[in-house]
C-alpha cells in the first residue's frame, strides 16, 4: 500500500449513531484537492496521539459519506468504540468539534461500479455490525446520482440499540422509490404469540424487523439469479458465508464484492 500524503481536517460534528458506535465528520482544508470512490478507505490519526515507539497511531476506516459529499467539503468516518484493546476509537471518541483529525489515503480495490459504466438490473448490498459503513457510503452515492436502478440493503446487527444510521435508512425507505431494507437481530428471539411487548429504547417492543443471522435468513429473502451486483462487508466468518451463499446461487464471481473487518 503507497502512503499517500498526511493532510490535517478538522472535526466540525460528532453524530451518535448508537451507544457506541458515532460518525465523525471532517471538514477538508479549503486548498486541499481530495478525492476517492464510493467504498475506498483512509488511514485516520490524531496530531501528538503516539505509541510507545513514539510512532503516530494510525488506523483504516472506511469513508462512510459519499464522494458527492466532498462537493459540500467534508467527509466522514463512522466509529465503534472498542473499549478494552481499542486504543485509537478510545482516544477518537474523546475528540470534540474543532479538534484535528489527519488522514490519508484513498486506499482500497473495494469499490461501487461507476455511473458511467453498464448498469446492473439491481444492486444488492449484505452488511453486517459496522461493515455497514462503506456500504451507506456506496448507497448514498447511488442516490445522490439518481441512477434508476433498484437497491436492495440486508443489514443484520445483534441488538436494536445497534441499528447505526436508523433514521437515514428509513428515510429512503419511506421516500425513495426502488429501495427496500431488510434489518435482522442476531441476538435474541421473538416474544411468545407473536407480539412485540413494551419496552425500554434499544428493547425488542420497537423492534420490527426479523430474527436470526443475516446469513442464514438470505436464502428466504433471494431467490432468483440476475445480473445484480452485490457487495458484502462484515466480519470475517459472515463475508465468507455470504459469498458463498451467492456463488452457490449461480451469481458470477465478477458480480460479487465483499470486504471484511
């Protein structure tokens, strides 16, 4: 991987996505020419944050906006906080609006199909926890182009309160015509008869969505081989199931994409 040049940004707002889990957005210096593709990558590092080598720590994080919001001059990054053994979404999570935050990049093979090429009859989109994050970043630019092609998000997280960019999603369910969302717990079972009980934020009384591992509920939700094009992030174990999953299908290897965490 060619290291790119380190160039300052600065946190303009922290955006709480889940208890754990916030999207940093950061403003570009105004003479500073960026660009990168929808589901592309930056390394992340926080001025005189080092390690015991007194080297910077840096991490990889997925740009979670779209290129088409360079145009408004930021960018963003979506991060879980770690806890134990998370040193840098520790020390990232402690920032606040004004604080700098470096990075550099693009980097990365994982990449959305580009408007100016032949387009799929559908986009299908497999993500699951905070493999979410490229994936919205892909989702975002489809729309924001107005390509007239529909898309299709299967998204699987443990609990309700681990639902991250909730409203956006909704939103485009309720106003945009063409996309569907499927949203399963993997944690958790169906109250008894059927009915959602009241509850807590974050308790399964609000929860509409299904039951069960994104991996195993795919082969009820597609049925039919097409020229879609699919792209996958998760976990390690969920990334090799789902290729799977769709390999066996018939898909065509060039037609599906995945990366992992």
């Amino acid at each position: 991987m060619a290291v790119r040049d380190v160039f300052p940004t600065t946190l303009i707002e922290i955006i709480e996505e889940t208890p754990r889990v916030r999207t940093f957005r950061l403003a570009l210096p105004p003479d500073r020419q960026f660009s990168f593709k929808a589901g592309q990558f930056v390394m992340a590092s926080i001025p005189d944050f080092l390690n015991t080598k007194g080297r910077p720590v840096r991490r990889a994080y997925s740009v979670a906006s779209s290129p088409k919001d360079l145009e408004k001059g930021y960018l963003e990054l979506t991060i879980t906080r770690v806890g134990e053994g998370g040193f840098f979404s520790n020390r990232i999570h402690e920032c606040r609006p004004g604080d700098r935050v470096l990075i550099d990049g693009p980097y990365g093979s994982f990449l959305l199909l580009g408007s100016d090429e032949p387009q799929p009859s559908r986009y299908i989109f497999v993500a699951s926890g905070s493999g979410i994050a490229p994936l919205r970043g892909m989702i975002r630019t489809i729309l924001l182009e107005g390509r007239k092609v529909p898309v299709e998000l299967f998204y699987g997280f443990r609990h309700p309160s681990d639902y991250i960019y909730e409203r956006e999603l909704s939103g485009y369910v309720a106003t945009t015509p063409g996309f569907s969302l499927v949203t399963a717990l993997s944690r958790g079972t169906p109250p008894a008869g059927g009915a959602n009980p009241s509850g807590e934020k974050g308790g399964l009384g609000r929860w509409t969505g299904l039951f069960g591992r994104i991996t195993a509920l795919l082969p009820d939700l597609v049925r039919e081989v097409s020229d879609a094009r699919i792209y996958i992030c998760g976990p390690p174990e969920m990334v090799a199931q789902t290729d799977s999953f769709f390999r066996a299908m018939g898909f065509p290897e060039e037609s599906v994409h995945k990366e992992q965490w």
